[in-house]
C-alpha cells in the first residue's frame, strides 16, 4: 500500500518507518530537504528497499545508501572509510565510493594516510564534521587534500560498531561550498551511519566466520581428523554381503552430521579438498576388505571435476568401486561430468545415484549420466511396507532399472516388513540398521571373515549377535 503525502508526492509505507528512525534520533522529517534542494533520494532510496522482505538482504545497500544520502545532500561524493592500522602504519581505506563524474578523484579501495584525511582530524576532534565552507577553516585550508581534491564543503560523522569501536567515517563533500547545510543534515548523516554499521558488522561477522571456518575446515584436512564407517550393502535374496558404503565420520568439534562439514567446506572454496581427502582415507579399505566385495565411496560433482580426482585412484581396483554421486543441486554441465567419470567407468567402477525419489535433481542425474546403480532414498524406503505411494515410486524406479539395465539399491531398511516389500518389489540390494549397522575398519573385516557362518540364513545380520553393534559407528 503507498501513501499519498499532503504535498502530493507518493511515498512508499519504508518512507514512514524512515520517518519514525529519524525522530527517534530527535531530527526533523528530511523530506523537507528533498524538496527543497530538489531530489528525493530518501525516498528513492526506501522505495527500492521497500518492497523487500528484508532490508537486511538487499546486496547493495551501502551502495544504495551513498547514493541517497548525497544525492540528499546535493554534493558530489559520499564515501565510507576504514580506519585500517597495519605494521604500525595508521591508512583510511576507502571501502564505499559514490562519486558520479568524480570517479578519478576517489574510488573504493583507495588508500590514504590517516593523518592526511579529514577523517582523522574530524575524530580526533580538530576539524567540525561539518563544514560549510572550509575556507573559514584554517587547519582545513592547512591540509593538502583540501586543494588536492578539492573540498569547499564537507560533511561527515564517525561509524561506531555495536562493540563501540570507530570503524571509520560516513563523508559526502563537495567542490563548492554549501550554506544550506545545517545541524539537521548532521543528525540525517549520524542515522545513516547507524544504519551503514549495521551492515559492515554483518558484513565483518561474516567475513570472521568465513575465516574462522576455512582455518577449521584446513586442519582438518591437514590432520585427518575424520574416520571412516563402513556399512554392508546385502542381496536381499538371498542374503549375501556384496560390499560396503563408506560414511565419514568428523571426531573435532563442533560435533555435527558430516553433510554440515561438507557444505562447510565448500562455502570456503575446500570442499573439493576435503572430499578428496575424504576418499584417499576410505580407500584404504580395499587392501583390508575382501577382492569380492565393493567400496562405495561418496562424492559429489565438485570433486569429479577437480583435476586431482583421477589420481586418487591410481592404486585401487576399478572393478570393486562404486562411485556414489550425492550433490543435490543442479549440474551446469552433464558432458563434462561424463568425460571426467569416462576413464574409471572405462575401466570398471560404478556410478551410483544417491537419494533417488528424493527430489528433481537427483532424477535429472539418473537421466543425464547412465548410472548403473540408483540407490532408493530412506525416506522412499521408510514406511513403503504401508504407503502405496511409495510402493508405486519404488516400482517405477524398478521398472525403469530393468528397462536401462541398472540395479536398485534400497537405503534405510529397518524393519523385515519393509524388506520383504523391497524383495517383493524386485529390489536385488539393500543396506540399513536392519541388515547392518555401520562399522569400524576392523569390526568390518571380522564380520567378513564371520560370513560363512550365516550367509545359508535367511536372517538380517543386525539380530546376529553384538558384532555389528559392539563397534558401532
């Protein structure tokens, strides 16, 4: 809904919520500056934020910020400074630069020493924030930068962080000198500032945090603080161990699912990395598990198509190896995909499809790259016994494996109600705490060595006695 003003201009409901920020730093409605100087900035400016649902989200607001509070103004540059200190060097990094026509004279990251800006001499209290004409101002007049740029009019306030401390200064200034500006204009640039420090600090708080994480996630990789879990992936009729999935497991804290450390990684440019690193540590289980079984091992398309990929599987087997694509999100592009998985298919590892029925994108992998194994997702597995829609979607799947000479492994069977569904369905393989609980390297090779002794029943290996649950992971 818009409001129409008495004045006839029609202002967006932001304008009004403008308004009452501005009152309650004690300053009078700026609208009567916008029209007496001609442009409307604030309101330009609210109306574009506006209709959002957030302020907070708008991606250019500093930017969108300068603009209106020199065109508010009428001056020629508004910029935001830095106080940056660095081997004892004291500098004002420009971070923020509106400067239409003015672009030679400041531009964002441009740097400066600090006691050569007006920034310093306005903080350190030597020099008013504003000026109407520095003319009037010897020290200003004493100053190089006064004639360098040149400044006749300048107005400008310091940017306190919520922790109190200076990050810089919100400035507009101006070639010519300004009458018109008043204490009013101060107190509209001291919200503005306010509202410029909300954003640098999420801003710097994401910025720690991307930090903070990309040191984490580095140790990790760099410690192999992370472990492998192996469970059993069964025919289901009869029951035979065919092979094992490879779940990473994370022992540093925070303790979290490893689907978190891995998006965590990939937010900071290592994700690649800690996959990589990730699948060299469970390889080493083909030289522990027997020559008959398979290691399926995860990773996602970033990882295929790192050029380091093919080399982490110089030394292992091709034929017992499954390759389990688990990205959710949308490939860019199959071709490149499939060239980069051609040399391992080639040579006989398997591709697999991860969570099919769990959404849009992991159909479009099953009809973009040919896998030979689709894995039915655990929320397609649970309750199938009772859903027929679920029935019908698992059949489906079965259906098109048969027609494209692909298996069907079913992920997260729990109860024999469930499995005998599955087998019914003609799902050939499945895995979960029914048939075997994921396992320690060691506990794994054991259970391989024990499977003489049960593979003849028809019983899950997870009701066999303590040794799929003793060494648990």
């Amino acid at each position: 809904m818009e409001t129409a003003s008495e004045t006839g201009f029609t202002i967006n409901p932001a304008y009004i919520k403008w308004c009452y920020i501005y009152r309650k730093h004690q300053a009078l409605p700026i609208l009567d500056r916008s029209l007496a100087k001609g442009p409307k900035a604030p309101i330009d400016f609210l109306n574009r934020i506006g209709g959002s649902a957030s302020f907070e989200n708008e991606p250019d607001a500093i930017r969108l910020m300068l603009a209106a509070v020199r065109e508010h103004m009428g001056m020629e540059i508004a910029y935001i400074s830095e106080f940056v200190t660095k081997s004892a060097r004291k500098t004002v990094v420009f971070r923020g630069v509106d400067a239409p026509g003015f672009e030679k004279l400041l531009a964002v990251g441009d740097c400066k020493a600090r006691e050569a800006t007006y920034c310093h001499h306005v903080l350190n209290g030597s020099l008013p924030g504003l000026m109407t004409d520095t003319a009037l101002f010897p020290h200003a007049q004493s100053l190089a930068i006064t004639h360098s740029m040149p400044i006749r009019a300048h107005i400008g306030t310091p940017i306190h962080l919520p922790d109190g401390k200076v990050y810089g200064m919100l400035c507009c200034i101006s070639s010519h000198a300004d009458p018109t500006l008043t204490d009013r204009d101060m107190q509209v640039m001291r919200v503005f500032a306010d509202m410029a420090a909300h954003h640098i600090n999420r801003d710097l708080r994401i910025e720690t945090d991307h930090a903070e994480a990309s040191v984490r996630i580095a140790r990790v990789i760099e410690r192999d603080q992370f472990k492998f879990a192996y469970q059993p992936i069964l025919t289901l009729s009869p029951l035979r161990l065919v092979g094992f999935e490879a779940l990473c497991r994370f022992a540093p804290e925070p303790h979290r699912p490893p689907d978190q450390w891995f998006r965590e990684a990939a937010r900071v440019g290592l994700g690649a990395e800690l996959e990589l690193a990730a699948v060299r540590m469970a390889l080493r289980a083909f030289a522990v598990i027997p020559d008959d079984l398979f290691i399926s091992v995860n990773v996602s398309p970033e990882a295929i198509l790192n050029s380091a990929f093919i080399k982490q599987f110089c030394d292992c087997s091709k034929s017992r190896l499954i390759l389990e694509i688990t990205e959710h999100t949308k490939v860019d592009d199959y071709g490149a995909l499939l060239a980069a998985l051609a040399p391992l298919r080639a040579e006989g590892a398997r591709l697999s499809i991860d969570d099919a029925g769990a959404g849009f994108a992991s159909l479009k992998h099953i009809l973009n790259l040919n896998p030979d194994i689709v894995k039915l997702d655990i929320t397609l597995t649970k309750a199938i016994d009772i859903d027929p829609a679920r029935r019908a979607l698992a059949a489906a799947l079965v259906y098109f494996a048969n027609d494209t000479q692909s298996q069907i492994i079913a992920d997260g069977v729990e109860t024999e109600s469930e499995l005998s569904i599955l087998k019914f369905l003609g799902i050939t393989m499945g895995q979960g705490y029914l048939l075997g609980r994921p396992a320690d390297l060691a506990s794994s090779k054991l259970l391989c060595e024990m499977e003489p002794l049960w593979q003849s029943f028809e019983v899950p290996l997870a009701r066999k006695g303590s040794l799929n649950g003793a060494n648990s992971a």
